[in-house]
C-alpha cells in the first residue's frame, strides 16, 4: 500500500547525470573520416538529458531539484550554475575533486544529429551519493540516460519502488545504448515507473519489436504508461491496453534537435501532475518538443506556459 506523505517541498527531484553541451549547427552533411566540414555556429550550453528536462520543467512553473554529481573542474562548476540560473534546487548534488565532468558534442545538420559523449563522473554516481530520503521532498522523481548512468543503474529498481511506495511517481528515459545489449536490468526498473519515455529507435531495440506500438504495447507490460517519441512521425503511447497517438506539428523549424525529447518529457509530465488525459499529456509534450527544435541549446525554448498552451491549442501548424 502507498503511504501518504506531508506536503512536499518539490514537484520534481530529477536523479542523474550532469554534463556540459557543446553544439554545432549549419553542417552540410556528417562528418567524414580525413576530412574536414564547417559549422555555421556553435556554443556551450547546458547538457544532459535529465538536466535538460528539469530545466524545462522549471520553466512550466514546477518547482524543480536536481541529484546529481559532477566533476571539481571548469565544467561541473558550469552545470551547477547553470541549474541555479534556472530556478533549479542544486543542493542535493556532490562534487568530486577528483573526477572530470561529463561532455556531449552534439554536430546538427539537416534536421538530424550526432552525439559523442565523454562520461566522466557520471558512469560513478550511485545510491551512495545520497541519502534515499530525499525521495520523500518530491511528487515525482526523474531519471534520463538510463544506459549512460552505469553506476545508477543497478539502484534504480530500489529509488522507484521506495518512491512508489511513498506514493511518489516516477519516469525514466532509456537513451541511447552504444554497446546495442538493451538490458543492463532496465526491465527490473520498469514495474516501479509510471512513464517510460523512449525514442522509437530505443524501444524497438528494447523489444524486438517492429512497430512503435507494439514495441510500446509490450512496455506497457510492465510499466504504466509507455510512450515512443516518433520524431517527425509524431508520438504515441500505450497504458492499460489502450493507444493514443498525436502527430507531429506541420511547418515547425528545425534549427537544434539536442534536447527535443527531453523537453517533450517536460510537458507530459507536467499534464500527467496535472492529472490530463494521457491525449492532453501527449499534446503538452508535443508542443515543447516542438518549441525546443525552433532554437539553439535543449534548454534555451520559450517554453512559458502561455507559450506552450498557445501551441497545444492552435497547434497544428506551427505559429
């Protein structure tokens, strides 16, 4: 049975990896080997995928904290004070002298990317980096890089259950897994997630699948809500049996794509706090995942409420 907690200090504690971005748009074509291409522009910015979901969920009026841990370098200093411009609680995080933080080079060309991760501390940071406790301050709690977080991984069935027992919900983002194995324990995770957010690719990889909504009808096995982000073709989901689907929104800009999932995670769990249907879920994070792909830097989107309820309702071309 769940237990019933006091009210709670956050509406999300995220849990996970912390590490810089830094993008480059305006290639012509992909990088070839003994060759050479140039950018249009680029810059560093706040990365990750669980830093970028809460920072997005900071900007949907949420009140947000981070767990995380990074590196005593240049740019652990630059993620924690990146969280603390954006209105995100940073006092749960760690810093290890000793360790360098994460990096992500993201290279953008027409409408498509390529990532190349350097993992830093993120592969160590574990349970033992903080108390279990800090589950009790939050209504949800957030895990993105579900295959990048080698260290958190073996503990993630234990921080779900204890959450869902304490009557707090919970999501997790797979990511993308670079070795191609799609386990690593994650169906052990999934009974205690109320949403699961994979990409089309990473859920057909995750099942066998051949289609996203059998790929997601098989999640919903074991998870309460399995959604597939389609990218162009829109996104859809499946809970209970039942199947709901949203298209993508016609006309919208693509100038940066890093981040665009994990601000469409923004929005659904903001309808899913809000207690939405599962087909208003899907349309809140259709429009801040579309809003995200219009500018530079997975955290940088106008994502205002008034902004993103202007697209859900007049959505179906971009305006």
């Amino acid at each position: 049975m769940k237990k019933v907690l006091n009210k709670p200090c956050f509406d999300i504690l995220a849990i996970g990896e912390l590490n810089a971005d830094i993008i480059f748009t305006g290639l012509k074509g992909a990088p070839v080997l003994n060759r050479e291409v140039a950018a249009g522009d680029f810059w560093k910015t706040m990365g990750s995928s669980t830093a970028l979901c809460a920072a997005n969920l900071a900007k949907l009026d949420l009140v947000v904290a981070f767990c995380g841990k990074v590196g005593g370098d240049e740019d652990g200093r630059f993620m924690l004070e990146e969280l603390r411009k954006r209105n995100i609680n940073a006092g749960f995080c760690t810093v290890d002298p000793a360790a360098k933080t994460g990096v992500t080079l993201a290279l953008n060309w027409g409408g498509d990317r390529a990532l190349v991760t350097f993992p830093g501390v993120i592969g160590e940071f574990s349970l033992r980096d903080f108390d279990i406790n800090i589950l009790r301050q939050a209504r949800h709690i957030h895990v993105g890089s579900f295959f990048l977080q080698f260290g958190l991984q073996k503990d993630l069935p234990e921080i779900f259950r204890q959450a869902q027992e304490w009557g707090i919900s919970t999501s997790l983002d797979a990511g993308w897994d670079d070795t191609e194995k799609w386990d690593y324990g994650i169906r052990s995770v999934l009974p205690y997630t109320d949403i699961f957010f994979p990409n089309e690719s990473e859920a057909l990889a995750i099942t066998g699948e051949s289609t996203w909504d059998a790929a997601a009808g098989k999640l919903a096995e074991l998870c309460t809500v399995a959604v597939v982000k389609r990218g162009k073709n829109g996104v859809g989901c499946v809970s209970r049996g039942n199947v709901y689907e949203v298209r993508a929104i016609e006309d919208a800009p693509v100038l940066d794509t890093t981040g665009a999932g994990d601000s469409f995670n923004a929005g659904f769990i903001y309808g899913y706090l809000r207690k939405f249907s599962l087909q208003e879920c899907l349309e809140y994070g259709n429009a801040c995942g579309t809003l995200c792909v219009s500018v530079a830097g997975g955290a940088d989107a106008d994502l205002s409420l008034e902004r993103v309820r202007e697209m859900v309702r007049y959505g179906k071309k971009f305006q």
